[in-house]
C-alpha cells in the first residue's frame, strides 16, 4: 500500500469503486466499507453488515383501504 498523498482523486476514487464492487458482489447492498489501515496509509475492505429490523415500526400503505377507516381529527 503506497501514502495516500502519492496518488491522485482518480486512484482513490477507482479504488474506493473497486472496493464497493466486489463488496456489492458478495454482499449486496448489505456492507460497509471499513478503513483498516491508517489515515496516511488507507487500506479499504468490504464488511458484510447485518440487515437491521424496523423495530416493529410498520410503514404505512396508503394503497390499503384499511388506512382510511379512521376519519381525520
């Protein structure tokens, strides 16, 4: 891994892209993109990420007619 002040915007941003990439190929939209090297000296790998739940909150469907029984107040 070379300093990150020798490369320019468009090698961090093709290595970042490549890092997303692969991430997305094995994941899905499921990741996250950790730094596990240091500020000077990056090294950028996928994680996979656990989905999260709602937490029991539902979303709405303003399609269900169920959602209109009640009047507005």
């Amino acid at each position: 891994m070379t300093n990150i002040e020798n490369k320019s915007k468009a090698q961090l941003t093709r290595e970042l892209s490549e890092v997303l990439a692969e991430g997305r190929e094995k994941y899905g939209e499921n990741l996250v993109v950790v730094n596990s090297g240091t500020e000077a000296c990056p090294n950028w790998i996928a994680v996979h990420q656990t989905p999260k739940g709602s937490g029991g909150i539902k979303t709405l469907d303003m399609f269900d007619p169920s959602w209109y029984k009640n009047p507005a107040k």
